[in-house]
C-alpha cells in the first residue's frame, strides 16, 4: 500500500508526463503549423479564369447540321451539368469518388486506405485524392507526387468547397479530364467514341468513358477491347456497390460487347479544305485566331454536304476521268451563281491530304495562268461595256506584232475576217489581242478588278491568259469573276461564313455584298456567246444535254521542247444557280511532267461530272436576256440585216446593244434569165408594180408571150437558187459589201467580169428588157417606177423587223461611232477540240501563242 508521500510523487510525475506531452503536442503542432505553413505559402490563388477550359469551335454546313469541329492541341466540346444525365454523373462518381457529396473537399478515410496501401507497396503505389482535388490538381499544380504539392492540393480543395458548389466542381471536373484520341471533356469524349451528345449515352457507355481517365492510351476500346471491357465492367460493379444501379442492369450492361458499343460508322468526310477555307476567311474578318480554335464558337457556313462529298470522290479519280498519275493534281470550286456562297472545295486530290489541316489547297492557294479563260473578261467584256461592240463585230484575223513580239493563233493559221462571236468560240489568239488593243488598257484593268480579279498589268499577251509572275489567279477567283456573267453582271465576292455564335449568346452575321460589275447587256452577250463555247466551240465536252450552260476552256503553254501539251488547263463554266472553276495540272513542270494533250481533257470532266450531280435535282432557269439587248438576224453573206429572201442556211442571229446602230436590211436584186435575146427579173417584192401589171395584161393577148410569164412564175419561185449562186459568185469574188449602193447590186449570170461595173449603179432596181449583151441596167424605167421599187424595199425591210424575235425599230436606234463591217464570215460547221497555249509572262519569248 502506498503511503501518502508515495501517491504525491506518483501523481507529480503523471501530472509532468501529461505536460510534456502536451508541450511536445504544441510544439510538434508549432512545428506542423510552421511547415504546413510553409508547404501552403505558395500555394497559387484559386483564380476563376484558370478553371474556364479552352472550348472546340463547332462548323455547321448550308442546313445548320453539324459538320466538324475545329481545335487547338485540345478537343474540348463543354457540356452544363444539368445536360449530364444522373446516370452519368454516377459512373463517375462510383470510380473516383463515391462519397463526393460528403466530404469538404478531402477524405480521411480514402486517405487512410491510400496511407496503408503506399506504406505496404510504396509511396505513390495509391491515390487518395477526391473529385476536388483531382479538379485542384489538373488546374492549378504540377503532376509531381511530392509532399509540397499533397499539402497544397489538400489545401486548395477545401478552399474550393467553400467557393464552389458540388455540382459546378463535377461540371469543371467533367470538362476538364482527358479521354484519349485527342478528346477532352465528356463532349468530346461522348462524340469521338459514340458520335452522340452526352445526354444520349447509355448506362455501358458512360461506365466506359468513367474508366477512360485512369489509363486512356491502355484502356484505349479501339486499340484494347478487352481491357477497355475489363475495366467498363469494373466500374459497372462499383456503381451497383454504391447502388446507383441494380445487379441486373450491371449484368444486362456487362453482357453487351466493346465493339456493338463503339460507333463502328465510316469516318465523317472530314471536308478538311473547306474548313481550312472557313479558318482564313474569319482570319480575314479580324476574328482572333486562338478564338477561332479555342473560344467554343458555332460557325454557320454555305457548305452543302452532298457536293462537297461528291467534289471529294470524283477528285480522287473516277472511271469516266482516268487521271495520269498521283502527282497530277487540280482544284475545283464550286459557287452558288446568285449569290456567291461557296457550296464545295475540292483542294486536292491526294486522300491522304484530306487529314492535312490547313494544308496548301489548289483551289484557293495557286495563282496560275489562265489562258483563254481570261478573254472575256480582259478583251470581249471590255469591248462590249465600253464600246458597246455587238457579237458580230468584226475582226481581222491576221498576223500581228505589237512592241516586238509576234502573235499566233495555235493552228499557226491566219482567218481572215470572223465575228466576235467565233472568235471566242474557236478561242483564237489575235482577234482577242486586237479588241483588247481597241480598248483602253485602264478600262480592262478596271473591268477585271470589278470582277475580283486584281492585276498589277494589263498587257497584250495578258488578253490571252499570258499573266507575268507578278499576276495569277486560283479557281476561286475564275469562279467569283464567272458567276457575275451568269447574275446579270452582278458580282458577290465568295464567301463560306455567314454567321458566328460566341458562348454567351452573341452573334455577328456576314453576307457578300452585291456589287454593279457591269451592265446588265454586257452579261449576257458574253453569256450567249460562251453558251456556244460548250455547244459548238471548244468547250463541247464540258457540255450537259438539256442545261442551260455557258462556259470557256484555257490551256497555257509548256517549257521549251514539248512539242503537244500545256502547263495549266482550266475550265471555268457556269448556270443560272451554279459556278464552278477547275484547274487541272502538275505543281510545277518539266519535259517529263506536263499535261498532255489527252489530259487537258479532265478539267472539262470534272466540271461536268461536278456539275451534272448538284443540279441534277434543281430546277435551272435559261439565261435571260435583258431589253437593253437586241437580237438581230443577219445575212452572213453580206453583214446587213437579213431579209424574206435570205436563204436560212446563211441567217445567223447576233446580239447588239440597244441605242447603237443596227445594220440595214439588204434585198439583192435577183440575176437576169436569158430568154429569146430579152432578159426578164424577178421583182424582190411578191407584188408586181404597174408596169409589170400592165406587161402581163397584153402578155395574157398573146399567146407566145404566155409562155414567157410561165417562165417568169419559175423564176420567181426559184428566186432562193438565184440567190445562193449569187452568193457563190460574190464569196469567190471576195468583195464586201460597205455601204447602201450594196443593196442595188445585181449580177449578171453570163457575163461575170461585168459584176464590178454592176456594183456601182444606183438604181435600186432594173428594167425588164434589158439586153444582155449591154451587160448594164437599163434607164428605161420611169421616175414613178423607181419610186415605187423603193417603197417596196422599205416594206419588205419591214416585214422583215416584224418578223425578228426581238422587236429592233430601226427608227429608235441611236446613231454610233461603230460601224458594222460587211464582210462575210464562213460559218464553221465543226470545230476541233482544245489544245491553247498562252505566254507565261510580258517577258517572255517574242512568240506568244495559246491554242483551245
């Protein structure tokens, strides 16, 4: 038994212990305090804007569907937790951090689990970390396992449980974790391996995406299925030990395959040079380019899907455009002529290209010659526009020098006198220049920039598609410049974005503004005339039955020492709804790498391949002509307007500019008939004059003269023979016809020689009983006569204007400086196919050519 002195220092001694510890308690607390203190003081701030994820743009095509989205280095589709369907939610939460609503942002007991399991197998070997700090983590501390960075995130976890909400923590958790194939953010992930929106996925699916984030590139389902199900049916059973889910939908979930799971679909057509397209131009409307990437846009485009589709797989070959080899490459664009939204961009035709973003794109990169392309709007739209030429304005095809270089056509042949209109449709080389040369250099400069087309130069060899290096353009230029001949001569600079959406709600809308790029007469006479280019001329095989369809081919010349072929080939052609510019050949060329003659072929098929499909569903209207255009019979023979009498084979129809002068009616006087030493006419006008009555009246008295009227009637009724060898003389005397005494000319059918003597008489008409042997018009005739064989010119002229198609009044007709020439121009009855070739730049060699 202890004595009293014994109890008192035992109790001293207890009562020291207790003091010690408590001092050692304090100061190891001190000393705790001080260095989780020290662990903390840098701990970063929790700032908000460091929580805010970098966001994936998302492109939506001509319908509003979605098409593609567009990212930095991450692919980040943000998603509200309200759109996250508990289900999901609880996939993740059974995985990482079952007891997430409970805790203040760590968990002891996690942490204890993960102590006992690093102290058995090391450190590191378990994580204790909850939701919070998994979000603290990733956001605001390095990924070492150091005690610094435990303390810190602890720290910080707390701190954001008390600034944040749970639901907002598991939304920025959501957002922010990686998922593997370039996917952060359940949007991302739920789009990459199930092409759905999050709210859509199903009870297996969610379990897969929750197991992702602990070993994405293991767990990888396309690469690893089985450990992908392995781990998929693992979180499925802690989500039924959490009961978040009963046993049977575990079983039922675990029961479906990783491959039926997946979305086992084609790749989407990536339409990888459209977007690239839609990147530079919003580049090009100040809009920044990390919020292009990063900044969670909805882009609205012009792109229809089909064609685009369509563009991309006649691009890589088909069997009707067998193309030369992989190194021969194109570019196409297609536009909506109204308005110039841009409907489809085929950029290359290398497949493996389509994954290549931003890559160089051949329909809107290059800035190549455009050969014979470039005509109408540097020679024959600039004619028309500013001098008001019609389409049969005459030009002498003839050998040319200008500033000492030598111009050809690619025939090496010279063709004498040709309309405007067959120049353009044969595509020869000198006409072009010289109507160019007609026009003031400023005015065709002006023309082509009114079109989009900016050049530095306007020189001779640039009428034929010659351009210096300073100069070029792409299909998208040749398209934009086209579509305005097919609106009316209304240009819209083409476009691909028509309105942007930023995450809180605003929006910037865009539309191409309509500019006056020419009159409206300008348009569609050179519409009409490129109408023939794919009918007739060198642009046939472009041509599809039954489109209304205008359009024009180019080529440019080869290097020195190849004989047949070209560098570039274009063909540039458009409807009343559609443009589309192709262009065909090699990145650069050699005497082994050129387009051949056969292969010159394929810009031409890919257009009308191109072209048949988009508007195979679509209802093209003709092009229609405007009142400010004229349309004009005329009789080839001769220049001047056609008559009743004008045989059809030798009527062509041309288009003049309403306001300028029209060319008069020519009524031939038919060829004298030798008859019994006497020459009888047949009068131009069905209806005998006086004389003539009076003539049959005694004639009808006697019998033999019955026989000469009967032959008279003959006559008249093969006036249409009399007047085709008429012509067959005229076309071998090669005369032309320039002014009105041309219209009173008659010609002798025994005597040739005598036809110039026969061409300088005055009289509109010629007496009946002439003689022959005279070889002249008799003066016989009286006054009254002559009068009246004029007054029945002037009616038949005008039953002829009633007669046109559109009504030309000659009396409105304003008198002009042109003068409309008389030469006759053949009509050609075939044509041979492409083969143009033009100069490469002002510099080069002295002969320029370019064939079509």
């Amino acid at each position: 038994m202890l004595t009293t002195k014994q109890k008192k220092k035992k109790k001293k001694g207890f009562t020291k212990l207790l003091l010690s510890l408590f001092l050692i308690s304090c100061s190891l607390l001190i000393i705790g305090g001080i260095t989780g203190f020290a662990l903390i003081n840098d701990a970063p701030p929790l700032k908000p804007s460091a929580l805010e994820n970098a966001k994936s743009s998302v492109i939506y095509d001509m319908n509003g569907e979605e098409v593609a989205t567009i990212s930095g280095k991450e692919h980040r589709l943000p998603v509200k937790i309200e759109d996250v369907p508990q289900m999901v939610q609880n996939a993740f939460l059974a995985v990482e951090d079952a007891r997430f609503r409970e805790h203040m942002g760590i968990d002891i007991m996690r942490i204890g689990g993960a102590v006992l399991a690093n102290i058995k197998e090391g450190w590191g070997a378990e994580g204790g970390s909850t939701i919070t700090q998994q979000v603290v983590k990733n956001t605001y501390l390095s990924p070492d396992k150091t005690l610094k960075r435990k303390a810190q995130e602890a720290y910080l976890a707390i701190k954001m449980e008390e600034e944040y909400t749970k639901d907002e923590i598991l939304e920025i958790y959501l957002n922010k974790i990686y998922f593997g194939h370039g996917a952060y953010g359940i949007g991302a992930a739920a789009e990459v391996y199930f092409n759905k929106e999050v709210k859509d996925l199903t009870v297996e699916e969610a379990a897969l995406l929750a197991g992702l984030p602990q070993r994405p590139s293991g767990y990888d389902p396309f690469n690893y299925p089985e450990n992908a199900k392995q781990r998929r049916d693992i979180v499925l059973s802690l989500m039924e030990k959490h009961n978040f889910i009963p046993q049977e939908k575990k079983e039922q979930a675990q029961s479906i395959s990783i491959k039926d799971s997946l979305h086992n679909e084609e790749k989407k057509q990536s339409y990888q040079y459209f977007i690239d397209y839609v990147v530079e131009e919003l580049i090009a409307k100040d809009i920044p380019e990390d919020e292009i990437f990063t900044g969670g846009l909805k882009i609205y485009t012009t792109l229809d899907p089909h064609a685009q589709t369509y563009t991309e797989k006649v691009m890589t070959g088909t069997d009707s455009i067998p193309f030369p080899d992989n190194k021969f490459k194109a570019g196409v664009v297609l536009l909506d002529t109204k308005s110039g939204a841009i409907r489809a961009i085929g950029g290359n035709r290398d497949p493996k290209a389509q994954d290549v973003k931003r890559g160089f794109n051949y329909a809107t990169h290059i800035q190549r010659q455009p050969g014979s392309t470039i005509k109408p709007i540097l020679a024959y739209g600039p004619a028309i526009e500013y001098r008001q030429q019609s389409t049969y304005h005459q030009i002498k095809d003839e050998e040319i020098e200008v500033d000492g270089k030598t111009f050809k056509n690619y025939d090496d042949e010279f063709h004498g006198m040709m309309s405007m209109r067959e120049a353009l449709i044969e595509s020869y080389n000198i006409p072009a220049i010289k109507t160019f040369l007609e026009t003031d250099s400023d005015q065709a400069l002006e023309f082509s920039s009114k079109l989009g087309i900016n050049l530095e130069h306007a020189y001779p060899a640039y009428a034929i598609g010659g351009f210096g290096d300073e100069d070029g353009v792409s299909p998208l230029d040749m398209a934009g410049a086209y579509a305005a001949f097919g609106n009316q001569g209304t240009y819209h600079e083409p476009y691909t974005v028509t309105k942007i959406e930023y995450p809180n709600g605003e929006s910037i809308e865009f539309e191409s503004e309509a500019v006056k790029a020419m009159e409206a007469h300008t348009a569609y006479m050179i519409t009409d005339m490129l109408v023939d280019v794919v009918q007739v001329g060198t642009g046939r095989l472009a041509n599809i039955e039954g489109l209304p369809l205008a359009g024009k081919t180019g080529t440019t010349n080869p290097p020195e020492g190849i004989e047949e072929g070209s560098t570039d080939s274009w063909f540039v052609g458009y409807t009343t709804e559609y443009t589309a510019a192709v262009w065909s050949g090699y990145p650069s060329t050699s005497t082994e790498q050129y387009v051949k003659k056969e292969d010159a072929r394929i810009a031409r098929l890919l257009f009308k391949e191109i072209m048949a499909e988009v508007s195979k569903d679509v209802e093209t209207e003709p092009f229609t002509k405007p009142s400010t255009v004229k349309k004009v019979e005329i009789d080839e023979r001769n220049g001047r307007r056609a008559s009743a009498y004008t045989p059809e084979s030798r009527i062509t129809t041309e288009l003049f500019v309403a306001g300028t002068t029209l060319p008069t009616e020519y009524v031939p006087v038919q060829r004298p008939e030798q008859d019994n030493n006497e020459v009888n006419f047949t009068r131009p006008d069905p209806e005998p004059d006086e004389e003539t009555e009076k003539e049959e009246q005694n004639e009808a008295e006697n019998e033999e003269t019955d026989r000469d009227t009967e032959e008279e009637k003959e006559t008249a009724e093969n006036t249409e023979d009399n007047e085709e060898q008429e012509q067959e003389e005229t076309e071998k005397e090669d005369t032309e016809a320039t002014d009105e005494n041309d219209s009173n000319q008659s010609d002798n059918n025994e005597e040739q020689q005598n036809e110039q003597e026969d061409e300088q008489e005055t009289s509109p008409s010629q007496n009946e009983g002439e003689n022959p042997e005279e070889n002249q018009g008799s003066q016989q005739e009286e006054d009254s006569q002559q009068d009246q064989g004029n007054q029945e010119e002037q009616d038949n002229q005008n039953q002829q204007e009633n007669q046109e198609t559109t009504d030309t009044n000659t009396e409105d007709t304003e008198v002009s400086d042109e003068t409309v020439e008389q030469q006759s121009t053949p009509k050609k009855e075939d044509n041979t196919s492409e083969g143009e070739t033009n100069t490469d730049s002002e510099s080069s060699k002295k002969e320029v050519t370019s064939s079509e």
